[in-house]
C-alpha cells in the first residue's frame, strides 16, 4: 500500500466523529492535551516495535528515539508542536510508508494550487480558479524556487505536502517563483477555510454532508478513458483502489483496441489486490511482481493471469515523480518482464508495503488518529527494491514550463506517436483535465 492513499483513507475515517481542538497557529498546550499527545506517541511506538519489517529499525535505536520524542512533547508550548515531534520519531525511520496521521483539525483548507518535481525542477502544474493565487497572477508553469524559505527537491518536496497539508497547516505560504520571461518574484498565496463542526452529527442531516463528501471523493478517484479508433485506448488510472470485477471490465474495453497506454502520473498507489488485477489483466501468465521481505522469510507476491481474457495488445505506461507504490510497482513489472515500455519521468521511490493503524482516545468526544506501518519491503526480480530509487523510464519525455502554462501534454502525445497514432501536444492536453475537489 502506499504513503498518499493511507493517508487520504485515515482522513475520511478521522472526518466521521471526532476533530482536533485547536487551530492552525499555535496555542498554549493543557496538561489534558499533553497528556493525549503523549498517549498517542506511546500507542504509535508499540505498534512499530511489533509490527515495523525490520526489527533493526535500519540502525535507529527507536526506544532511544521514542524516549526523546516524550521529552520533546512534555516541552512543548503547543498541540501542533507535541504533534510534530510524534511524526518526526516515525520520519526518522527514512520509510516513505511509515508516518503519523494526526486528528482532524476543526477546518478544512485548500491552498489553491498543486506543485510536482519535473526532472530536478519543481514547478506549479495547477492553479485553482477563483483562488487567492490565482487572483496574485500565480500559473501553471512557473518555477518554484523556494517554498517557505527552502528550495523544494525530490527529497523533500512531498514532507512539505504532508506538514502543510495536513501536520501543520498554514494560513498561507510564501513563494519564491521564476516565471517563463525569467522574472523572479515573491509571493505570499493565500489558503481558503471551512470551519468544521467539532463534532459531526451522522445520525441526522449531517449523515447527507458526509455522503455528498464520499460521493466526492469517488468522482476523483474514478478511471477515465479515451479510445482513439481501434488503434488505441488511453487510460488515465487515478489509484490502484478498484475491486476485481472494475479491473475486468477495464480490460475488457481495452482487448477491443490494438494498444494501450495507461497513464499512472500522479497515481499514488493503492491496494495490493488492485494491483495484482491490473498485472494480470495485461498478462498471458503468472506473475511474480516482487519478494515480499519482512521479519520473517520472504515470501513470493504473485500475479495470476486473466488468461484468454486479458489485454495482449501493446502497451505504454506513463509515470512521473508523483507516481508511488503500485504504480512504480506495475511499470517495473511491465519493464523487467519486457511486456511494454515506460515513459515519463522517474517515478517517486515510495514503494513498501505498510498496513494502516486506527486509533481512538475519548469517550464522549473521540478523537480518531493513526499511523501506517510498513510490514514488507518488496524486491523486484533484478534483486532490487524500488524504495528511494524508483523507475527510471525507458524514454526520459518531460513537459517544459510553456508546456505546463500552455496546457500541453507532449508526454501523451510522443506516447502515441511511439504507436504510430497521431495525437498533438494540444490535444493530449485536453484529453483528461485536472479537476478540483469540490469544497
């Protein structure tokens, strides 16, 4: 499983009952909320002792590391920092699957754009209509120099994510922006609010919010499609979160074509059993996909074939540096078997198998919070793991900032001529535009 859908999972579970008291800015930290802040550290570093795939913890002494985190939480002037330090003790760990997922806060916030690393650089590839950034002349393709004061890189560009999105969120952030002209500036961007009910009543009208949120949530996460003629389907998969029966039909649209390109950018990984449908969809046998390595012996994780029902046409796979898990997982199963070829960008190197951790404390208000916890690191047929490496595509295509600005997508597009369908930058760009989550 992966880093990013934990996360989200763990968040629509925290949203059903209970939120965190306190907001985005710091504020003094009782004796009760210390107390609950050290509670959770404790019920977090039993399950990592028992659970975590290395019983060496790569040379971390977490006894040591958890005692310090205890101290750290009885110094601290506020929840956010008490919950900080819980996520820094699992951070340590180097583990891309293994971290902290902190109570809902009383708001809901959206920055209003999305950034990604292209090739070394990190540039902003959206920008939400009607937000505080866009009203500040921020846009698709400008270079993003610094993020706060640091300058965001493949190494820490997604824990920027997780503290702002979700551990600390912020009223704003400061960038520092190199636009295509070669005009650099500063800029702060503003987030847009919504205050929560501390308590979510779903027994009565607030069981209706909470579907039209989950109703949300699918219409993001739903598979996309293109077909261009017989020659070629083009799927825009989002995660490796569908059941066996959504994977067949998929398939079964794509054994009409005589190609397939499977667009997994931006795809944060997901279900093991997804991914073993989707291997086996494109398949005509059995799979290994990796050694499962844990405390005890490894053990195989296999692909079963579709059989006569799988795709045999040719494929393409597109990843990116925001692909994760399963979706570094199939394109390197897809290049190691020599089934197809990879295009794009280098993947993230966030491939482990974690389980995720539920957690409660509170009687009357309960508060929900958890962890994942990685369980298997998985090792490729060449002998390697994925985790901080990632796929390095057969064919290296990445967008240029006016590409981004342009809304151009010249990935697709070198794609499908590599299977002789003729298909522009400017309309690959149209083909599956981004959509924002309704608020």
């Amino acid at each position: 499983m992966l880093r990013n859908l934990i996360g989200k999972s763990l968040v629509v579970t925290l949203a059903l009952v209970g939120v965190l008291t306190g907001e985005a800015t710091a504020q003094q930290l009782s004796k009760f909320d210390r107390s609950r802040a050290q509670g959770m550290l404790e019920m977090i570093a039993k399950d990592v002792s028992k659970h975590y795939y290395d019983p060496k913890f790569h040379g971390v002494d977490w006894h040591a590391r958890v005692a310090l985190a205890k101290q750290q939480i009885d110094q601290s002037d506020s929840m956010n920092m008490a919950l900080s330090h819980i996520a820094a003790a699992l951070d340590s760990l180097n583990d891309s699957h293994t971290f902290f997922v902190p109570p809902q806060r009383p708001f809901r916030q959206d920055y209003g754009w999305q950034t990604e690393i292209i090739g070394d650089q990190c540039y902003i590839t959206e920008v939400e209509p009607g937000s505080d950034g866009e009203a500040k002349g921020v846009k698709p393709g400008d270079q993003v120099l610094k993020l706060n004061g640091y300058p965001p890189d493949r190494s820490n560009l997604w824990k920027m994510d997780y503290v702002y999105r979700l551990l600390r969120p912020q009223p704003g952030l400061r960038f520092t922006l190199l636009n295509g002209a070669g005009q650099q500036r500063e800029v702060d961007v503003m987030a847009s609010r919504k205050d929560l009910p501390r308590v979510r009543d779903v027994t009565g009208n607030g069981v209706w919010d909470l579907v039209r949120e989950m109703e949300n949530e699918e219409h993001q996460r739903r598979v996309r499609w293109m077909d261009l003629g017989d020659d070629l389907m083009i799927v825009k998969f989002p995660e490796f979160l569908f059941d066996q029966s959504e994977v067949e039909s998929l398939i079964g649209k794509a054994r009409k074509h005589k190609a397939l390109i499977l667009d997994l950018r931006g795809n944060p990984g997901g279900a093991v059993e997804t991914l073993r449908y989707m291997i086996g969809g494109v398949f005509d046998r059995e799979i290994k996909i990796a050694d499962q390595a844990g405390r005890e012996k490894s053990k195989p994780l296999v692909a079963k074939s579709m059989g006569h029902n799988s795709f045999t046409g040719k494929l393409v796979v597109l990843v990116d540096s925001k692909s994760a898990s399963a979706a570094e997982l199939f394109a390197r199963v897809v290049q190691l078997e020599k089934r197809g070829a990879v295009l794009g960008d280098r993947s993230s190197g966030s491939v482990m198998e974690a389980k995720q951790y539920g957690y409660q404390m509170g009687e009357d208000t309960v508060i929900f919070y958890g962890a994942s916890i990685t369980e298997f690191d998985l090792i490729m047929a060449d002998g390697k793991s994925l985790e901080h490496a990632g796929v390095t595509p057969d064919e290296v295509v990445l967008p240029s900032g006016m590409d981004l600005t342009s809304g151009r997508d010249p990935v697709l597009a070198r794609a499908a001529a590599t299977l002789n369908v003729k298909l522009t930058p400017e309309a690959a760009g149209k083909l599956f535009p981004y959509e924002w989550p309704k608020q």
